[in-house]
C-alpha cells in the first residue's frame, strides 16, 4: 500500500496527535523495525512496516465500521448546531476522524446505524442499484387486514402518487396497536411512515434491526456501539 508519513499513522489509528507523537519519539518510546531515532516526517509501510509503540506492535486498520444502536432523538449527521448526532455518541477509544453515518435514520426512528470512514462501502449499500434489504420492527396504530397487508407487499401507491417498491410485513405480535416486522428494499424520505399512513394508521414507534444479513447485536444498549470487522460488515450486501 502507499506510503504514510510516522504521525499520520498514529493519528489515523487515533493514538496519538502529532504533536504527541514527536514527544514520544523524543522519548524513545516509538520503534519502526527495531529502531529508534525516527522523525513524525518519515515514510513508512503501514502494511510491511513493523511500529511499535513502548515494545508493542501498533496495529494498522484502513478502515472503521461501527454498529450503533441508536436511541431517539439523536440525528444521523456528523454535526448539528442544535441536536445530539450519533458522532457525540462514539467513546474516545472509538471515535477517529472522518467517520459519518453510512445512511440516515430519521430522529426518532432507533436501531442499527453503520458508522465508518469506508467512502466506498458506504456508497456501495447506499446505492440505489444494490436495493439493500433493511428490516425493522414498528408498533402501528391498530391492527392490520388482509387485504391492507398484501396492498403493502405488492408496492403501495403514497398519496403523493409515489409507487414503492414491493416489500414484505408481517405479524410479530397481535393486539391493538401490534407489532409488525418490515423489509424494504430502498429508503425514501418517511417511507414506512408513508406507507402505513398510506393504509390509514400511524407508526407509533420504529426500529431498524437489521441490514442486508447483518442483524443489530441484541446486546448493544441504546446509544451504545461496537466495531465490526470487515467480513461481517459484507455481510451488509449479502
């Protein structure tokens, strides 16, 4: 892989600033392959290179991914002048510059939010062309007909005139405000919100579970996130 100047990787990996990291290495207490002596300026091989940091290896990540959970009224936004985001809820050790939402949940709709620094990946799900599968559970207004929940699977009309694609619903538990399971696959402005208004109920509350194949760890607490390793994050467009 390209080169990388010493502190750029420390501060990539958010382990230390620059300036942290030239005070560390007046210290001795950071090797490339054995060797003291190094400048912040010096190139190395994040890949091939061997840097330790007070005799242990550093490793090298390219990319972050994160699954939160996130709870209501936190936005999904990098930064808002008015409104908690899903960045303010990264811990420290988590958080490196350039992560953002991949993909947007509306403020008061909760669940798995992928977080990363992976412009590819994220335009990659984020793709029209790809027609990611994201499911959710939501609690609505009052029972569901037969007929209203095969309009919904065969792609509902909005009352702007908007035809949506074909999706899937079905009954999680029954009583007068149920909970249902829904599948879509693309992700218009409001959409399940539209569509059960579409059938003439409310969507009282919504939680995004899963995505493509890769479902919301059932331990992540509201406000809560982990990272995930790459090969479970394809799972995504599996």
């Amino acid at each position: 892989m390209p080169q990388m100047r010493l502190d750029k990787f420390f501060s990539s990996q958010n382990l230390a600033t620059r300036k942290e990291v030239k005070e560390l290495l007046k210290q001795g207490r950071i090797t490339v392959n054995g060797q003291n002596g190094n400048k912040g300026e010096d190139k190395i091989d994040p890949q091939l290179d061997e840097v330790c940091l007070d005799g242990k290896r550093v490793g090298y990540k390219k990319y972050l991914y994160l699954m939160m959970n996130k709870p209501q009224g936190v936005v999904s936004a990098t930064n808002d002048q008015s409104q908690p985001t899903v960045l303010d809820l990264v811990p420290p050790e988590l958080f490196r510059p350039g992560l953002f939402p991949a993909g947007r949940l509306d403020k008061d709709t909760t669940g798995f939010v992928l977080l990363t620094d992976d412009g590819d990946f994220a335009h990659r799900i984020l793709s029209p062309k790809k027609h990611i599968a994201k499911t959710y559970h939501a609690v609505i207004s009052a029972p569901l007909s037969e007929e209203q929940m095969n309009s919904f699977e065969n792609g509902l009309v909005l009352k702007d005139g908007f035809r949506c694609l074909p999706a899937k619903i079905r009954l999680l538990k029954e009583g007068e405000q149920p909970l249902v399971e829904i599948v879509l696959w693309e992700g218009k402005y409001h959409q399940i919100k539209r569509m059960i208004g579409a059938l003439g109920e409310k969507v009282l509350s919504l939680k995004r579970v899963k995505m493509g194949n890769l479902p919301l760890d059932p331990d992540l607490e509201p406000g809560a996130c982990k990272e995930i390793l790459h090969k479970d994050v394809e799972r995504i467009l599996e």
